[in-house]
C-alpha cells in the first residue's frame, strides 16, 4: 500500500513537472517566434517575404544587408538616402556618452542616498524618480523650444544631455539597492585602517556594487539605444540615431520589409554585445552574498 501511495506521488509531481515545462516551453516560444520572423525576413528576398502561405525553407540572401549600408538607394520613384550607416554610429556616440555621463552623476548620488542618513533624503530621490514618471511628449514641446533659443537643437550635445537626463534616475534607483546591501562593516574597517572615505569607494564598495553597475548600465544603454521621440524632435539627419533612420526605408513606392528587418538585426548587435558582457559581472556578484547583510 506504501509502494502504492509512493508511485502515485511520484507520477503526480512527473505530470505537474511535465505541465508546467510544457506551459514554459509554449511561452517561450510566443516571446521568441517574433525574433525569428524579423531574422528570417532579413534573409529573405521581397518576394518570399510577400508569399502567401508564408515560406519556412527559402533561399537566404543578404540583399537586404547590403542595402542598408548603401548610402543611397536608388528606387523608381528616385534616389533615396538611407543614412542607415550614419544614424548607427550617431547612436553609438550620442548612447554612449549619455550612459558613461549616467554612471559618473548616478553613482555618487545612489551611493549617497544609499548610505548616509540626512534630512530630506527619501525626497530627494523621489525626486530624480519624478524624470521617468514624466510623459515624453508632454516634456518635448518645452525643451524644444529650450533647445532652438540656446543653440542646443541637432547637436549632439543637446541629445546627450536629454539621454543621461532620462537614464540616470534608473541607474540612482537600481543602484541605491546595491549600495544599501553592501556591509557597513567592511567600510567601517576600511576606515579604521586609515583608508579616506574615497579609497574605501574606490577599492571595496564599487567592487561589490559591479552587479549592479552592470544591470543599470545594460537597462540604461537599452532605453537611450531605444528612444525615438527624443531624437525625432530634436534633431535632424544630421545628428538623428538608428531608430529615426531607420523610417527612411518607408518610401513612396513600397514598405521595404526586408531593409527593414535588416536593420533591426544591425541595430540590435550593440545591445546583445553588451549584455554578454555584463552578464559576467551579474553572475560572479552572486557569488559575493557572504559579504552582504
């Protein structure tokens, strides 16, 4: 009778097992079957991209590839310029400066609202939180007007500050955690040891806040690679970022699907780089619970 009650147990937790990686499987394959479809129709011809039933075995091709990095392309209607080339290195630039600006303002100010006790301290950083409640385009029409009286519109300068403006409360808010988490009796000792405050920062606190570090630079790159409105307003050709060029593959003559697609794989390489790379930062702070409370 035990025998018995202890196989029905057993295939009782097989098949809860069993339905619940089967619910998990079907639902990754709803989040990643978009990613699929936008990374074959990059490799597909306009014409296999337009088969009704659509083609799961086709011949690949990177036309497609080659005309997004082709400075102008030539259609029936006439000559039409891409700039895909030109708005992926805006992107990297005007990103990339927004996010180290981030971390050089972001991780003072959540080391400070993280660690020391001070009066009006949990406003303050509800306070820097108020940014990313703000509507985009309620925000936009102002500093439009703010940028064309002081010289700031379609430079990169005026996109850098509206990125960092926008990414640095995620990484205050992500990192302030982290900073809470970390033992107050390692700095303490750091400090009894006659380390300055900034040498403990330096050596011990910022080692351990890596994890974080990593997950707030990766969330904030995300969202400054991401934005559109921002850089659709305040800027023009010369200054615009990946995902405003990327509209110039909708022509008069036709939707380019597959430039389209194309361009989104290209775009997308920044972002996987870097979350590969964080990642290793991620996992070893696991590692690090036994120096935190």
């Amino acid at each position: 009778m035990a025998i018995s009650n202890s196989n029905s147990r057993k295939r009782k937790v097989f098949f809860q097992k069993l339905v619940v990686n089967l619910l998990l499987l079907v639902c990754f394959a709803f989040l990643l079957f978009p990613v699929f479809w936008v990374t074959s129709m990059a490799f597909k011809s306009h014409d296999d991209i337009l088969t009704w039933p659509p083609k799961f075995v086709f011949k690949p091709t990177l036309e497609n590839f080659q005309n997004i990095t082709t400075a102008v392309r030539t259609y029936r209607v006439g000559a039409v310029s891409s700039d895909f080339l030109k708005g992926f290195g805006n992107s990297l630039v005007v990103t990339t400066s927004a996010l180290v600006l981030s971390l050089l303002t972001g991780i003072p100010a959540a080391y400070a609202l993280g660690r020391f006790r001070f009066k009006g301290k949990n406003d303050i950083a509800f306070t820097f939180l108020t940014f990313r409640f703000a509507p985009e385009l309620l925000v936009i029409i102002p500093i439009y007007l703010i940028f064309q009286k002081i010289g700031l519109y379609d430079t990169y300068f005026g996109l850098v500050w509206v990125y960092q403006l926008i990414t640095m409360p995620m990484v205050i808010w992500i990192l302030m955690s982290y900073f809470e988490d970390v033992s107050v009796e390692l700095e303490q000792a750091s400090l009894v040891d006659g380390f300055s405050l900034f040498h403990t920062f330096r050596r011990i606190i910022l080692p351990l806040a890596k994890p974080g570090i990593a997950a707030a630079s990766l969330l904030a790159f995300i969202y400054a690679w991401n934005n559109f409105i921002f850089a659709l307003i305040l800027g023009s050709s010369k200054v615009q970022p990946v995902t405003v060029s990327a509209l110039k593959f909708i022509t008069a003559e036709k939707l380019r699907y597959g430039d389209i697609a194309a361009a989104c794989i290209v775009a997308a390489i920044p972002i996987l780089i870097l979350a590969i790379y964080a990642q290793r930062y991620m996992v070893r702070g696991l590692s690090l619970g036994a120096v935190k409370k």
